[in-house]
C-alpha cells in the first residue's frame, strides 16, 4: 500500500503485500524461496499471490498448449508457463502470468536467458483465483497493459467465461460459445471458449 495526502492506495489488489521484505527488484523472483506461493514485484513491492489449483493449471496448461501448437510451426512466437519472470520496462516491476506469449520478432531482444523476460509479454493470460474480485482482476489487465502487453485474457473458471482486455482500451467478456481470437498477436488463432474448460481427460 501507499498512502498520499491521506489516501490509500493497495499497489497490487489481486495479491498481498509482503511489506516485511522492504524494496526488492524483479531478479529477486528468480531466487525466492518455494513456499507455496508465487510470488511478483510491483513497484519495487514483493507480493503474495496463491498457487493454482488443479482446474486453474489445468486451463493454463490447455491454452499454453494450444498456443504452442499454433505458433511454433508458424515460427510466430513462443509461449512460457506459469513460472516464466517478466519485468517491465521502466518500472521495477514483475509479474506471473499463468500463460505469456512473446511475439517471434522480440524473442532476439531476450539477451541473457537466465534472467527474467525484459519486457511485458505481448500476450497475457491470467486464470483468476475462486473469490477473486472482479475489479482486482480489472487492475492486474491495466497493468499489463500499461506495461506493453497487447491482449490479456482474464479466464474465470467459476463462471465459464474469458474476459478480453487490448491495448486500445477495448474490453469485452466471452461465454462458452464465442472464441479467443489471436487477433494481431498471435495471427490466425483461435480457440474456442468452451474447450478452455473442457475435461481435461477428454
């Protein structure tokens, strides 16, 4: 949290702050301990966000797939798990996201790998906790966007439905019969709603 002029701002409302650990950059991400939790950065602030559950690994894992699938044979890009570290430009801040996907013409901008992503993903997925607030949610997309990401796609397991946030500050939510569509970012994809929350044995 800050507070300015009397007001109370929480940096990073879809996660906890963990105020003990004082300012941190984003490399702290790579080395932090595995307690369970995953971990970002914001503003310098270290923040607490939970695990994934079988269902949210489950979606991340599916669209991860799919997109994989899609772009490698096209060589339009690469797509990083749950774990993978961006930084932001300009900003000492770091986030997860449950899916990233990093178009093929910046992956040479990407110089020492051991390091986290140097950039914001151009696409971000985020499979949103059970009693996660909508607006919690809502602020994680404009930080990402305000970062550089293009598209992010805010998947809500308990409702069935895919919130879509662009750059331009378009936003739309999609039901079971709609599809993802790649749009600019990943050109030609698409995947269909429904098969984001299918079984996952099939």
């Amino acid at each position: 949290m800050s507070a300015t002029a009397g007001v109370t701002t929480v940096i990073a409302p879809w996660a906890e702050a963990v105020p003990e650990a004082g300012p941190v950059t984003v490399d702290v991400l790579l080395t932090w301990p595995d307690d369970g939790y995953r971990y970002e950065v914001v503003d310098g602030m270290l923040v607490r966000v939970a695990g994934s559950g079988f269902e949210a690994s489950s979606i991340g894992l599916t669209i991860a797939a799919e997109l994989r699938a899609f772009a490698r044979p096209r060589r339009l890009g690469v797509a990083t798990p749950a774990d993978g570290v961006y930084k932001f430009p300009g900003a000492e801040t770091g986030l997860l996201p449950d899916v990233g996907f990093i178009v093929a013409s910046k992956v040479a901008l990407i110089g020492d790998r051991s390091r986290p992503i140097p950039f914001a993903p151009d696409l971000a997925v985020e499979v949103a906790p059970p009693d996660q607030p909508a607006e919690a949610m809502a602020a994680k997309a404009r930080l990402y966007l305000d970062g550089g990401t293009r598209l992010v796609w805010v998947v809500w397991p308990g409702r069935q439905e895919v919130d879509v946030w662009r750059h331009a500050g378009q936003f739309s939510t999609l039901g079971l019969t709609d599809r993802l569509d790649g749009e600019d970012v990943v050109p030609g994809f698409s995947l269909l709603v429904k098969d984001v929350f299918a079984d996952p044995l099939g």
